[in-house]
C-alpha cells in the first residue's frame, strides 16, 4: 500500500510524538455550574468526558481536534424505585470508572454503589442499577476493573470491596470484602488500587506501603504476596503513600507520596518471579503532591497539589523511560487559579483536563503546536470509532458510513507493519491483536487508495 505525503507526515508526527517533551499551555475552559468539581474521566473512544462534582455526574461532549467540552447531560437524580439518597439525589460522589466496553459506569459515594448504563453512541447515562445499601464506603475511594469487565474492585477509605459482574445481566453482586484492612497484610489506610497489565496483580498503595495481591483469574478473590514499607529509616520516600502508576508490563510502578517533607515521587522495580518490589529511584519534590496522572502510552507523569497544599497551583511533568523505567523531570508550573486538583489526560496525551476543587469549571490545556503529542486527533475521522483503547487482545473499527473492502494495517512505533486486515466491508469490524507484544502502535484504515483515519493506540500485554 502506498502512502499519500499526507500519510507520511502524519505518521511521521505520531513517530516523533514518542520522545515530544510535554509542554501544555491554557487552551480553553468548560463550566460546570458547580463550585465543586472533583474529578474527571475521558471516555476510551476519546469522545465523551464524564465530570464529577459533589452531587452530580455531567457528561460532556469533547472535540478531538482542539479539546473542548460542551455539557449534554446532567445526572443528579436516581430510580426511586431502586435507591433514596438526599432526597433522590446523588450525594457525596467520591469516583468513578468505565468499564472495559464501555456500556456502562460505576459510581461510588459515601454510602452506595451505582451502575449506570452508558450509550455508547451518545454517551448518555441512565440508572441501571444500585449495590451496598448502608455500607460505609469511605471519602477516599477509585475503581479498577479487569480487562474483561468481569470483575471490579472498589478502594473506599480502609477497606476494598469486589465485585463480578453476570454475563447475562450485566449487574454487579459483592464476592468479597476486606473490611478493616490495617489488619490485613501490607494494606495501610485510605488505600488506592492498581491493576497489572495482565490483571493477574493488584497494587494496594496507602499509609506507608504498597502491597502486591494475587488474582485469582476465575473467583476473583485475592491472595497476599509482597509489601514493601517505608519509615524514617528504610525507603523514606515511600511514607505517606497517596496512590500509583505503573508501565506497560508492570515491571515499574510509579508511587506518589507526601514524604520527606514536601512530597516524593518513587519508582519501584517489580521481580517478575517473586512479585516482590524494590525502590530505585526516589525524585524529591517541593509541591506537597497529593494527585498523579499518567498518560495511556506511558511515557508522561504529572503531578499536582490540591487547595491548601504548600505550592498551592503547582505541577510538576515528568518523562519516563521505558527501558529503566527512570524517570526525568522536564517541566513545572504554577497557575493558582486553574493548576490545582486532579488532572486527567485524554487517550492521545494531547490534552489534560484539570478539576480544581472549589471552583465551577474544567479547565483545558493542550500541547503547545511544536509538540506532535495530540496532533493524531487531527488526522481521525469523527465517523471512525476505534476502540477500545488502550486494547488487551482483540479492538474494534466501527464506521458511520458503510465501508466496501476497506484494509486495515497497524505500524508499531519504528513504523513498521506488524498487522494488516482486508477486504472489510460492513459498519463494524473487529481486529484481533492477542500475539502483539504490549505498547505503542498506530492504527490506520483505508479504502480504494485513501487514508480514512490514522489514530495512536496503546496495546496492553496479556497474559
């Protein structure tokens, strides 16, 4: 297949985007009407962005080009029938998560769970169903679900909650719980949860360790098998742990702490036969960082305080590399009015999103033009979906136009063809990917000679 000069320069731009070096200025803002925006997250489609606020969860359209949201829905009531909260109303949400297809969204607040089912096409919400009826959830609290959708695990405060999901119903129902988790070993308090690549591990960060728990692959149920702590005296910079990050293959895993007086971030390496971690690096930071956001590819660290924080309005970016899984600081900001909260990235890395408690909006930054990260989107087709993304085994093109022996190829990040698939026809498609090694490739589809959409994707490593 021959490539238009177009093309190339396209790919050439998503190549180069690999080693770009962040550098995100103020683009744009997007009300909420709420004084407190808490947390946002972008749909894998990369279409939609789900806000959370103290009561309510709103859906927003986003334009892939330069941004922007623009408010559709507003979720602040439930089924009267299923759950009275606040006078049926949301209240207290404390997170959120998709799942893996994207058909429906999890919920958590003080004292429930919520799914509600999502319309993939639109993106609006519509309650669904209503789990943990007067359980004591905890303020701090996130979601992970495993790469099949079939089991979900909720941190909330000191305890982890598990759910599996029926095949047939797609309803959650509890399998376990791990109440008062200080007693159990290597689990510290207000604990964050991570999932390994291949959904074998979970990573429990909080109090002053990180622990590593053993999936069972068919209960869900897990198994303690390493923690690693630390104190004033070993592993300092791991004191005060907040949550966690982790590499393509989970050999590394990023940690954010408010040690050593003002806030560290820590890099541990895994054994990939004990599954024990060791601390090799530990970057001192001057933020007190209590929030962290990883880019889908890997490669881009951010770090963030919160209101009240010493450095109030302060990032700070860092690059990692793969290989070592080192990493490198290249960037700080300041901007106490937009800068502090939880950050999230869109799937190309092209924008971030910033939800500063106490104030009314989301606040948009972009790549500065010089930077090829997040130019991909202007090269997608908006009538071309590929999802999900990041993929595990197996994605799907799904096309608003009808598409007559259409071809399919996937470069990996040297640019070199690794996958092809022809004579597709129909709206929908699905491609299997299960022997590509975990990482950075671009997707691109095209018809009778011509490019339909180029788009950066991240392949997960199975097991």
């Amino acid at each position: 297949m021959n490539y238009s000069l177009r093309d190339i320069a396209c790919i050439a731009l998503l190549l180069t985007s690999c080693y770009a070096h962040a550098q995100f200025n103020y683009a744009d803002v997007a009300s909420t009407n709420s004084t407190d925006a808490i947390d946002v997250l972008i749909s894998d489609d990369n279409k939609f962005a789900y806000v959370v606020t103290f009561n309510e969860i709103q859906v927003h359209s986003r334009n892939m080009v330069n941004g922007q949201l623009t408010h559709i829905q507003t979720v602040d009531t439930v089924d009267s029938v299923s759950i009275i909260v606040g006078g049926n109303t949301l209240y207290s949400v404390g997170a959120i998560s998709l799942s893996p297809d994207g058909m429906y969204l999890y919920a958590a607040t003080t004292f429930f769970v919520y799914t509600l089912a999502r319309d993939t096409v639109t993106g609006l919400l519509s309650p669904y169903q209503t789990i943990m009826r007067d359980v004591f959830i905890g303020d701090h609290n996130n979601f992970v679900t495993t790469s099949d959708g079939r089991h979900v695990y909720l941190a909330g405060g000191n305890n982890i909650f598990m759910f599996e999901r029926d095949a047939q119903t797609d309803t959650l129902s509890i399998i376990d719980t791990l109440n008062n988790v200080n007693f159990s070993p290597g689990i510290g308090s207000d604990i964050s949860l991570l999932m390994g690549d291949d959904d074998r591990l979970l990573f429990i960060t909080g109090g002053s360790s990180v622990s590593v728990y053993e999936r069972d692959d068919t209960t869900g149920l897990l198994t303690f098998k390493s923690v690693i702590t630390g104190s004033n005296n070993v592993n300092p910079g791991l004191t005060f742990s907040k949550e966690s990050e982790r590499s393509h293959d989970s050999r590394f895993i990023y940690t954010l702490t408010n040690a050593l007086g003002s806030g560290a971030l820590v890099v541990l390496s895994r054994d990939t036969v004990t599954d024990s971690l060791t601390v090799i690096q530990t970057e001192q930071n001057t933020i007190r960082s209590q929030y962290m956001s990883m880019t889908d590819d890997k490669q881009w660290i951010c770090i963030s305080n919160g209101p009240g924080s010493v450095g109030d309005g302060d990032m700070i970016f860092y690059q990692v590399d793969s290989l070592t899984g080192n990493v490198t600081e290249v960037g700080a900001f300041s901007d106490k009015q937009r800068y502090y909260g939880k950050k999230c990235f869109d799937r190309t890395g092209g924008f971030m999103y910033s939800a500063p408690r106490f104030a009314d909006s989301i606040y948009i930054y972009g790549q500065e033009e010089e930077d090829a990260i997040g130019l991909v989107e202007y090269f997608l087709d908006d009538h071309v979906t590929i999802y999900p993304n990041p993929i595990v085994s197996q994605f799907n093109v799904k096309s608003n136009q009808p598409l007559t022996n259409a071809s399919f190829e996937m470069l990996n990040s040297q640019g070199q063809v690794v996958l092809t698939a022809e004579n597709l026809s129909g709206n929908l498609f699905t491609v299997p990917c299960r022997d590509l090694p975990g990482g950075i490739y671009f997707a691109r589809l095209y018809q009778s000679g011509q490019t339909i959409a180029i788009e950066k994707v991240v392949v997960r490593k199975h097991r």
